[in-house]
C-alpha cells in the first residue's frame, strides 16, 4: 500500500518530464530484459504497437529508439514504453520485407546504460484480419465466475466484448467459431441452466437444442464447411478429475464422443455409423480447405478413468461429398500419434490447403492441462509432420487456428507463469519457416499482463468485428425456445 | 444530565441508534464482518477503479467495498456501519423535517434503517445498497433546497435532467429511490395538471435513463432497474430491497402529512414501540442456523479452535460443514481420535463435506485438505469457493490460501502474479511483500514452519485422480508418504469408524505405532475392547494398552446393550459418547458415501 503511493508520486513526477534520447550512455553487451519479449520477432503491418516494459529490476525511466531499415523512426520514453498508434503503423509500413530495429536505453541509479539493439522483423505477408476473437475465462475446475467472448482489433489495443455471462446469470460460453475468419457465420455453444448451440448467419440466430437423444452429448468443438453449407460437431461426454501431485492439475477425457455435420438450413444431423463408433472416441471434426474431406480425431474407446493414460488419438479422415451430404465409406489415418506414444488432438488444416496444425500430447483429448503439450505441424504433401519448435516452450503451447492467408497462426500458451494461458501470433513462411512468436501486445503490458486473472481459450482470427446483438440474444437464452435438431 | 438529553433527545437517540449498530455487529455478529469482508478484494489502482465506475452505481460500490475492507479488524467495521445508520436515520429525518414533519413524529425516522438493519439481516445484501441509499437522501435533501429557493419549473427540471444519470450512474438504482421520493414530494406540493405532467415526465426520463443505458450494458433489464451491486446473487432482486427502496421514497412525506400534537407520551410510546419492534425485528431477520455457520468459519479463519470445541459443546454442531469444522477443530488440537464421538457424527461427510458449488462450504474443507497436505485440492476447494462468489469479486482469504499452495508447490509464477494483486490492497500487503520477498527461495520455504511441513506432507511421488470415494486410500499415500502426518493417520482412522467400516480399520490402526502417541487415543480403545470381547469373555486379557476407565465405560455399554439394546439409557452420557454407540445405534454412516460424480463439462 505504502509502495504503491510512492509508485504514484513517482509516477507522476516522472509523466511531468519528458524523456530525451541519452547522450553518453554506457553501453551494455548484452540485449535488454524487456517484457514482452519482442527481440526478434515478426510481425505483420499495421499490427497493435509493440509496447513493452523493462524486466532488469529497479530503474528510473527508459527511452526506446525504433529505427525502420527502410526509413523512418520513432522513440519513445518513461517507464513503460508505449509508442503512438498511428506513428507505429506508419513505421511498419514503410518498414514492410525490412527490420525495425530498437535501441534501449534504461536509467539506473543516475545513469543512462544502452543495450545492445534488437530487431523486429516486419513481415511481407499481410494479416488480412481485423483482429481476434477468444473466450476469457479464469483458468478454474468446475465452478466458472466471470467470462465471456470478446474480440480483439489487432490494429489497436481495443477490446470489446461480443457476449458476456453478466447478461445471462450462470451462463458460460465457449467455442465461438466462424467460418474461415468470416463472421457472417459463427457458432458457440451456451452451458449451463439455459444450454444451446447457437448458429447465427447473416445476421439470424438460430438458438438449437443443446442436445439431441440420438447422440451422446450437446454439439462441441465446430468447424463450418468451406461453403457455409454445414458445420461439423462432436457430440461428447466430456468429465474432469484432479490429480495430486504437484505438477499436475486437472485432467479433462471423454468417456463418450462422435463425430457429425450439421446441415443449418434444414437443422438435421448427418449422422455416419463410421463417426459413431462404440469402439472409438471420435472428436474435433474440421473440413479440408475444399470440403471434400472432414478430418477428425479417434482414439480406441479404453475404460476410463482406470486407463485414462492409454488414450491416445490419431488424426484421421473421411471423404465428404457437400453436394448431397453424404460421407465416404473408409477412414484412413493422416497422422498415427499412438505409434509414437503420443496423442494428435486438435487438427486445423491451413486455408491453403498445405498443412495440418494439431498440438501433440502424451496422452487425451485436452491438452490445454498437459505442460509437455506442443503443437506440431504436418506437411499434407509430404507427409511429414514435426514439433514447431520456434513457437513451441516447455509448457503447455495449444489450441491454435490460421488467419486467411494461411501465413499466420495464433495460438495460446501456458509459457510466461504456467498457469495463466496467453495468446502468441506467429508467421510461416512459403518454405515452412516459423517465426519467433510474439505475445498479443498490450497497452503497459506487465501491469495488463499482471492484473489479468483469466486464461485466453480458443482464438481464432475475425476479418471485421463481429456483429451481434448481445441484448437480444441473452434475452433469446433465457426465453428456452429452442430449434430441436433431427437426424437425416 | 437530563436536561442535556432532553434538549438533545433527537441527537441521543440518533446515537444510541449508532451504538447499538456498532455494538451488534462488534460483538455477536461480528463473525458477520469477516464473511463480507472475505467475499471481495479492494485494491488501489486506476483500474479497479474503472472497473468499478464504469458501471451503474460504479462509485457507490466502490465506496462499499472500500469500506468493507476494514471489517478485516471487526471493531473499524462495526464502527463505520454505525456511522452509516446514523448518517441514514439522521438524513431520513433531515429530509422529513424539510418536507414538514413534525418534531413530534421524529421517533418514526427511525423505521426505514431499521428496515433495512433487519434487510441487512440477509448476509448477500451489499454494503453498496445502504451507500445509495445515503446518496439518494443527499440528494432528495438538495431537491428540496432548489424547490425552496427557486421559483418556477426550470431550476428543478435542470436539476433532475443533470442528477437523474448522475446520480444512477453514480449510485446505481437508488436514482429510483430519489425520483419516486421527487414525484411524491411534487404531488403533495402541487396538485396542477401541469405539475402533474412535469413529474410524470421526471419519471419517465428517469426510467428511459436506465433503459438506454440497457443497451450499452451486458445486463438484464431488471438488474439496471434493481441496482446491479447492491445484492450479492444476480438472479433476482429481492422484495425487502424493494419495500426499503419505496419506504426510503416515502417516508419523509408520509411523516410530512401526520398531525401536529404537543404530546410527550406520544414520542415516549412511539420510542418504545420502535424499540421493541426494531429489537425483535432485526432478531428474528437474522436466521441463527446460518449465522452460527458463519461463525465456524469465522472461527476456522481465525484458527480459534478451543472457540469451535466449546460453540460445539453448547449447540451440537449438526451440519456437514459445522460437524467438519468441529473435527478440524479436534484435529488440530490433535484430541480427534479421542474424542470424536463425544461430538455428534454425521459419518465421512464429517469429514469431508461434499463439493457444493457455492463460496461457502468449500472454504473450510480447503483448509482441511491444506492442513492435510493434500494441496492441490486445498488449491481446488479455495478457487472454486472464490469463482462461485455471485457477483464476481475475488476475495482476499481465499487468494492467499490459493497462494500458499502455489508457493508449496513451487509454482511460483502464479503465485507472484497473485502476490502482485494483493500489494495493492489494504491488510494483506505486509504478507503479500513477505511472500514475494521468499519467492524462489527455496531454503526460506522450506524452513517456513507450516510451507516447510506442507511440502513435507503432500503427495510427491505417487499421483492418483481425487476421488471422495477413495479417501482412505489417498490418506493411507500421504500417511505412508510421511508417517509424521498425524492428521493424516487421524482422519484415515475416523473416516474407517465413521463409514463403520471395521475391517479396514483394524487393517489401518497399527499404523499409530509409527505416530507420535502417549497413548492409543479412546475411541480406538472403545473400538478395539468392543471388537476383543467379542470373541472373548475375560476384559484382564486385552493385549491392548487401554485404559481403565475407558475399559469400564466400554463394558458398562456393551452389557447394557447387551440386555436391552433400546434402553433409553444409551442415549445419555456417558453411553452416547462411546464409539459402539455411534457403530450399534446410530445411524449416521450407514450409507457410505456416494462417489462424487466425475465433473462434467458439456
């Protein structure tokens, strides 16, 4: 409390002044202790403004110098290093193919220190998005406080919410997902007292039965069809435990799942005995970039929780025929996890249709509790498939989606405390090559980062804000008039 | 004397109003003061400030939470809640005085804080809702003043048009409070049509206040209209809040209209019916059962366990949680094996109360798994019991508890991210800098007396999936993990006779040879010299250590059982306190627990 007034004073005796690029600085071999850590990253043009604080301990003030190697420059100072919005994009403009290199000074005792530069890469692919969409939620077990869906302009720090569970009391959402970034159409799912899936197209909600009898859960984990035609679900029995020892937390498995697409115009199930086997656990659907091919999940069907640690999935696929609706008649298994020991949960096939993104754990279908969780990319033309070691940590690294060019990913992380999951973007080349990724950027980030008690789940890019009417719609979730779902 | 009082008598009254606030809540209900000040976390900064404010009612909320962060010491909360029903009875009046009451009728000022004492009664209601309610009667004061001091409409509509979202953005609801007061106060004031139309169009704009603001808000209507903060639970709005509302609106122009008389036994008896009803009133508000499991809790905090003994003592704890507070409380002065069935035994609930999803019961059965060493769910118990708080808020106990298991079990990132929080607030600062000061250090945590024997006593090697079926067996791991656990050793040897379960108990009891003991605690004696006569006649030839006095008790119960198994006399001490009574007659414990289901999550 008392440090905390003295911070103010100080503070504010420090907003009184500018700072002035120093002069006669000692220089530092070595590169600064900076949070985020932005030292070498790529980024795209025009992203939000690399703010960022100083990490060595105590200090007086900072002051950053951005200089483009293809011209123009910027600085800034204090003790949180926050750069003007429309300067930045300007810098990262013209800066495009080229590095923006950081000179940081920092003032210690009296003295001015100056480390070594860094480089921030900016990258010729465009995002083309307009930010991100994602579930806040505090990392918990079973009882759930506040959350809610919000989205992100990536081009600024600004944050909106597109629902929240003050609306309906109890509620929770998840899996907010659109097709192919779009948001003319998008889907999430609402537990709790008032349970349903919502599809909403062009404007038009539609709030379904959370469940139907001819399946074995509510509808989860969609993925729409390239064509808008469908969405495919998996329907699952999904349950929680607590582990004991220190390392490990909660440990989440389906003792039932299948797979299935959902046609919205007629609101009926297309339901294959091939996705619904009694044998097998089949989950995370998602649709080739063409539509003709639904990849999913499935691992053998062990008893559970005493084998909980056998559960391994693999990455499979069907052929799907969107004209008519219809399924092939083989799986065939893209990428065999269980033969390495390991389980491939969460396939996001990248729009251009060259890789397969999935995150690979020791054992189960939720990885998101799992530290030794890493997200592995396969290569659908030459079938070969490896850990993204540039983007991976040694903790948790999981739940990921593309933007549209198939040249950025998100993805969320466990690395900065262990716990708290953040959200990281990172670029892949047209070789393959994975950039150093960079944390979502923040206004005053250690101070945003620190004060921030809920996880980030299931990001996903969103070409322009998404329009939804929050306040209809929580009335419509409490109104219990829901669409009931058939099979075909 | 008497002349000060009866020159003063409104003050005096006013004050003894004020202390008797201060003394109710400093004394039995001061356990009241903890539970309301754990259930949220105030903490300096520009951000919870807009947070706060940048709700409806924003700032009256965060004045309450600002003033509810010392009810952290007892005596500050009383204090300040004695305070605020002073300012509320003393404004009441003011503001009847100034509509035309008279003095006459001063002892009636006190209903509405009275109401809303006994509406207070109910432990979910803010402190949020009684600083509205100040800002409402502020605020119906300075209407009155501009109607006093200005002629014609224009003054008075400008001052509704600024204070109307002022004072609901301010003070939430309660604009309500104030608007109905200004139609009442209007309507008696000047009956015209115009009039008439002028108030009706104050209402109305106040209502469409709320109403766009609707739009901006991811709130249900009826929350906006009913004050978002000033109820803990959102779901609903409750009718006293509302009767308190309409009566606060009211008031001071229902006492405006009574007669005048110059009566002394009109204010005499006046006084004495409030304070007979206001007595009774907020006694009979404040259910017992709920509050007295408050004050478990308040005691567990507190660690006041020779306090939770003797409440037991007086009033059999009877509840899943009040009867496992008591067995903490045993626990801890490690007399549970002893005397555990002198205290009414619900079976394992009593133990370990089911998981409930509510901010409640979870806290002390956290501190049971804490003090066990069981630290992820200790860490489980205290999160879920602070994401199950209604409205929201974090609370201060519980995130330093979910720190202490962060730092056990040396993630201490997490905890440093918490410690971070807790810096910024009032009374858990000093810990806060104490913690982050010991972070990383490995030595200082470990020779930490109760982080050092925590670590000691968590489960290291062998992990298992918490299952409430399996207690015994995850209580055999941490006690064969380190036999120094003697909480352990003693809740495995309860859980056993509370589930009578006999077999396993003699398989589990030898195990107290390797546990600290002077003696084998009594209700193993009872057990043990129950189970060896059975099979044998002669007591002399128990190869137990057991000792005499507890021999003869556990024979006089075995023979009078024996000759009647439905003697009333079993019921008495010193029979109902054997542990055979609570094995042959009681029927706690005969349906073992239910396996607590596997969570779901779609």
């Amino acid at each position: 409390m008392k440090n905390y007034l003295l911070n103010i004073v100080v503070l504010l005796a420090i907003c009184s002044c500018t700072v002035s690029q120093p002069e006669n600085a000692e220089l530092v071999n070595e590169q600064p202790p900076i949070y985020p850590d932005y030292i070498g990253v790529t980024i795209p043009v025009e992203i939000a403004p690399l703010d960022f604080d100083y990490n060595g301990g105590e200090f007086e003030v900072m002051y950053v110098l951005a200089k483009g190697s293809k011209g123009g420059e910027l600085s800034a100072g204090g003790t949180t290093i926050e750069f003007d919005i429309d300067d930045w994009h300007e810098l990262t403009r013209k800066n495009q193919g080229g590095t923006i290199s950081m000179t940081v000074y920092v003032k210690k005792d009296g003295k001015w220190k100056q480390y070594q530069d860094f480089n921030v890469f900016v990258s010729n692919y465009p995002l083309e998005e307009w930010g991100l969409t994602y579930r806040r939620i505090a990392p918990g077990y079973e009882v759930y406080g506040k959350l809610g869906l919000y989205q992100r302009d990536l081009s600024n720090f600004d944050e909106t919410p597109i629902i929240e569970n003050t609306s309906v009391a109890g509620a929770c959402f998840n899996c907010h997902t659109s097709n192919r970034t779009n948001p003319d159409q998008f889907t999430f799912h609402v537990r709790g007292d008032h349970g349903a899936t919502m599809v909403q197209q062009n404007g038009n909600r539609e709030w379904l039965k959370a469940r139907n009898d001819s399946l074995h859960g509510s509808m989860v984990y969609p993925y729409w069809h390239p064509s808008g035609k469908y969405c495919a679900y998996s329907t699952n029995q999904t349950h929680q435990s607590f582990h004991a020892v220190r390392g490990e937390r909660i440990e989440v498995f389906d003792q039932a799942s299948d797979v299935f697409v959902y046609d919205p115009n007629t609101h009926e199930l297309l339901l294959n005995t091939l996705l619904m086997t009694p044998d097998h656990y089949e989950t995370y659907p998602v649709f080739s970039p063409d539509g003709k091919t639904l990849y999913f999940c499935s691992s053998d069907a062990k008893p559970i929780p005493s084998e909980y640690k056998e559960i391994r999935y693999n990455i499979c696929k069907i052929d799907f025929n969107a004209e008519n609706g219809t399924y092939g008649e083989k799986i065939d298994t893209v990428f065999n996890a269980s033969i390495l020991g390991k389980s491939a949960t969460h396939p996001r096939p990248s729009y251009d249709g060259k890789y397969i993104m999935f995150t690979l754990s020791d054992y189960g279908c939720f990885p998101i509790w799992h530290n030794e969780a890493d997200n592995w990319i396969l290569n659908l033309k030459t079938g070969e498939a490896k850990p993204m070691k540039e983007a991976n940590s040694s903790q948790t690294d999981s739940w990921h989606n593309w933007n549209i060019n198939s040249h950025w990913f998100v993805f969320t992380s466990r690395r900065g405390n262990g716990l708290y999951t953040r959200l990281y973007l990172a670029q892949i080349d047209d070789h393959g090559n994975i950039s150093k990724p960079f944390l979502l950027p923040q206004k005053n980030p250690a101070a945003y980062y620190d004060a921030l008690i809920d996880s980030y789940n299931t990001p996903d890019f969103t070409s322009r804000k998404v329009e939804f009417d929050s306040r209809s719609a929580a009335h419509e979730i409490t109104s219990e008039n829901r669409i009931p779902t058939i099979v075909k | 004397m008497k002349k000060l009082i009866s020159k003063y008598w409104t003050w005096t009254l006013s004050i003894l109003l004020g202390v008797s606030v201060y003394l109710f809540w400093a004394y039995p209900y001061k356990s009241v003061l903890s539970y309301q000040e754990q259930y949220q976390l105030f903490l300096f900064g520009e951000d919870y400030f807009l947070e706060r404010i940048s709700l409806p009612g924003g700032l009256a909320d965060y004045l309450a939470e600002f003033l509810t962060q010392f009810y952290y010491i007892p005596v500050f909360g009383a204090a300040i809640l004695g305070v605020v029903f002073f300012c509320l009875q003393r404004l009441t009046w003011v503001v009847s005085r100034r509509c035309g009451a008279d003095i006459q009728w001063f002892p009636l000022s006190f209903i509405p804080a009275l109401i809303l004492w006994m509406y207070m009664g109910d432990e979910n209601v803010l402190l949020c809702f009684a600083i509205s309610l100040l800002a409402a009667l502020e605020f119906m004061l300075h209407y009155i003043i501009v109607c006093d001091h200005t002629k014609g409409y224009a003054a008075k509509a400008l001052y509704i048009l600024l204070c109307v979202p002022l004072v609901y953005w301010l003070f939430g609801a309660n604009v309500l409070t104030f608007i109905g007061f200004v139609a009442f106060y209007e309507l008696k004031r000047e009956k015209s049509l115009s009039n008439l139309s002028l108030t009706s169009q104050f209402v109305l704009y106040t209502l469409l206040t709320i109403l766009v603001s609707s739009y901006y808000l991811q709130y249900p209507l009826f929350r906006l209209y009913g004050g978002i903060n000033y109820y803990r639970y959102p779901a609903y709005i409750p009718f006293l809040q509302i009767t308190t509302m309409v009566l606060f609106a009211v008031f001071p122009i229902l006492t405006s209209v009574l007669p005048k008389m110059k009566m002394r036994i009109l204010e005499i008896t006046e006084i004495a019916i409030i304070a007979v009803l206001g007595f009774y009133g907020v006694k009979a508000s404040f259910n017992p059962q709920k509050y007295d499991l408050i004050e478990y809790d308040y005691l567990v905090r507190g660690e006041q366990w020779n306090k939770i003994i003797i409440k037991a003592k007086q009033k059999p704890a009877d509840t899943p949680m009040s009867v496992s507070i008591v067995n903490l409380a045993l626990s801890q002065r490690e007399e549970l094996a002893d005397r555990l069935f002198e205290f009414y035994q619900n079976g394992a609930e009593g133990l370990f109360p089911s998981f409930t999803r509510d901010m409640v019961s979870p806290v002390p059965t956290s501190e049971i798994f804490y003090r066990l060493g069981m630290i992820n769910d200790a860490e489980r118990y205290a999160f879920e019991a602070q994401e199950a708080i209604p409205n929201y808020r974090k609370s201060g106990r519980l995130t330093k508890r979910i720190i202490d298991c962060e730092i056990i079990n040396g993630h201490y990132g997490v905890a440093r991210k918490h410690l971070k929080r807790l810096q910024k607030s009032m009374y858990y600062d000093t810990w806060a800098e104490n913690r982050l000061a010991m972070l990383k250090n490995e030595d200082a945590i470990n020779a930490d007396p109760v982080y050092g024997k925590l670590r000691a006593f968590r489960e290291k090697k062998q992990d298992f999936l918490f299952s409430d079926q399996e207690m015994d067996q995850m209580l055999g791991l941490l006690l064969t993990g380190n036999m120094e656990n003697k909480m352990a050793y003693e809740y495995l040897i309860c859980y056993e006779l509370l589930q009578k379960d006999l077999d396993r108990f003699m398989d589990y009891y030898p195990l107290g040879q390797y546990i600290s003991y002077n003696h084998i605690p009594k209700a193993i004696q009872e057990i043990l010299i129950g189970n060896w006569m059975k099979t044998h006649s002669n007591p002399s030839s128990i190869p137990y250590s057991v000792d005499s006095s507890t021999l003869n008790a556990t024979l006089n119960f075995m023979s009078l059982y024996t000759k009647n198994p439905n003697s009333p006399d079993l019921n008495l001490v010193p029979y109902v306190n054997n542990a055979w009574h609570y094995m042959l007659i009681s029927n706690s414990g005969m349906e073992k627990k239910e396996k607590e289901k596997m969570k779901d999550i779609y």
